[in-house]
C-alpha cells in the first residue's frame, strides 16, 4: 500500500473516489513532487473535497492545490493554499481566468465530468499551461468508450482518439513527405504518454534534438 492509499483507507478526510488502480499510476508520476515547496496542481472536479485533502496530505502543506468545479458549494472546501474556483471545464475563458490567477502548473489532473467535449476542451486549453517536468493526467477514459459520455469505440471525437492521434505528434519529427502538421507544439514539449485502463498521462518537458547515436565493439 503506497502513502496516498494509506491516507485514503486508514486516515480521517472527506468523502474522496477513485480507482483502486490508479494510487500506483499517480505514485509513480507524483512522487518526485512530495514537500517541494512551490508545486502546483490543478483538480479538475472537486466534488465533496476528498482529493483535495488526500493531495494536501500526500504534496505537503507548502503545495498550492488548486480545485476547479461546476457546483458551487465547493468553494467551501477553500482553506489557505487550498482554492477552489467555481467554472466549467468547457468553458475557455474560465479556465483562462485560472491560469491568469495562479500561473503555470506542475500536475493538471482532470477528473471532472468525464463528458468527451470536457475532456478536449479542457486539454486544448490547459495543456500549454503545464510545466516543464510536470504531467497533464486524464482519468475516466473509459468513458471514451460510453455514448452516455459521448464516446463510442474508434469514435473520432472521444478524449481517447485525440490522444490516439496525439501519438503521431509524438513522433511528429519522423514523419516524411510534407506533413509538417504532425511536428507542433505538443511534438516540441511531449516527452512522453503513458496509457492506462481509463488514465492517459502526458509528460511535459523540452524535447532535445533527436540523434542517432553507436558505441560498442
Ligand atoms: C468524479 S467527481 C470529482 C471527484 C473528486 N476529484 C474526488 O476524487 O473525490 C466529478 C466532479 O466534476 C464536477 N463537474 C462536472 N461537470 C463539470 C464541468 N463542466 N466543469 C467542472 N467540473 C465539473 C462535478 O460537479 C463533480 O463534482
């Protein structure tokens, strides 16, 4: 049992619900940033506050967490570096308004509403906005695959297809003939994605040149 699975099942805090598989996903990117004084992470959907303190407990007391929600009554879970503001994920000018107020972000974590124009939305907005070294994490997907999200198995508009084709940005470097529309922004700052049942993590960093290289006899 890693700390974060520790505090959720042993340790007093509000009502908090994830997957049982994801505490090892988020130890395994997460870890580095424990009691670093100036992390930043933004939540997307907060619900009844319990991610909100498993992250203070697990990131440390210096961290800012940053909480955004559709549902009003979340702003009463704000407390000293912990802020909620209350928008939609959908919505660009309010997630704008966040990163105005609060910067760039080392973790941006989305387990909001899960709808596929949320999930899209909200990365086209957002991704841009997290740091070098840092992760933008989607959790749910699979909810890419249920037409109540508006997903649907090989459905061009699911979160998990626009990360399907974000693996060809990837390797947008190695693409001949003149697509140069495979190698942008997210080829240059993409060091990594890393599929999970129902999470995607993207690794945010600056892409070195690429170079072949041989040693050895
Ligand atoms: C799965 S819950 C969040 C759970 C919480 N992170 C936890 O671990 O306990 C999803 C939350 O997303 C919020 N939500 C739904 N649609 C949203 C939207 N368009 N923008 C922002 N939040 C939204 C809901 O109000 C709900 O509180």
């Amino acid at each position: 049992m890693n700390r974060l699975e520790d505090f959720f099942y042993n340790q007093p805090h509000r009502i908090c619900q994830k997957w049982k598989h994801y505490f090892p996903i988020y130890e395994r990117f997460f870890s580095k940033f424990q009691n670093k004084p100036d992390f930043k992470i933004l939540e997307i959907g907060v619900s009844q506050g319990g991610s909100l303190d498993m992250w203070r407990n697990y990131f440390g007391d210096q961290a800012l967490i940053v909480g955004i929600d559709v549902t009003e009554h979340c702003k009463t879970f704000e407390t000293g570096n912990t802020k909620v503001r209350i928008g939609s994920q959908q919505d660009p000018e309010f997630l704008k308004s966040v990163i105005d107020e609060f910067g760039d972000f080392d973790v941006i974590l989305d387990d909001g509403g899960h709808m596929m124009e949320q999930q899209i939305t909200s990365f086209l907005s957002l991704y841009a906005h997290v740091k070098f070294g840092g992760f933008y994490v989607v959790e749910d997907c699979h909810t890419s695959y249920q037409e109540q999200f508006g997903g649907g198995i090989r459905k061009p508009d699911s979160f998990i297809e626009l990360a399907k084709r974000k693996i060809d940005e990837l390797n947008g470097l190695h693409v001949q003939g003149y697509h140069r529309e495979f190698n942008t922004d997210f080829t240059r700052t993409t060091l990594g994605m890393s599929f999970y049942d129902s999470v995607v993590v993207f690794e945010k960093g600056e892409v070195a040149p690429i170079e072949s290289v041989q040693a050895g006899s």
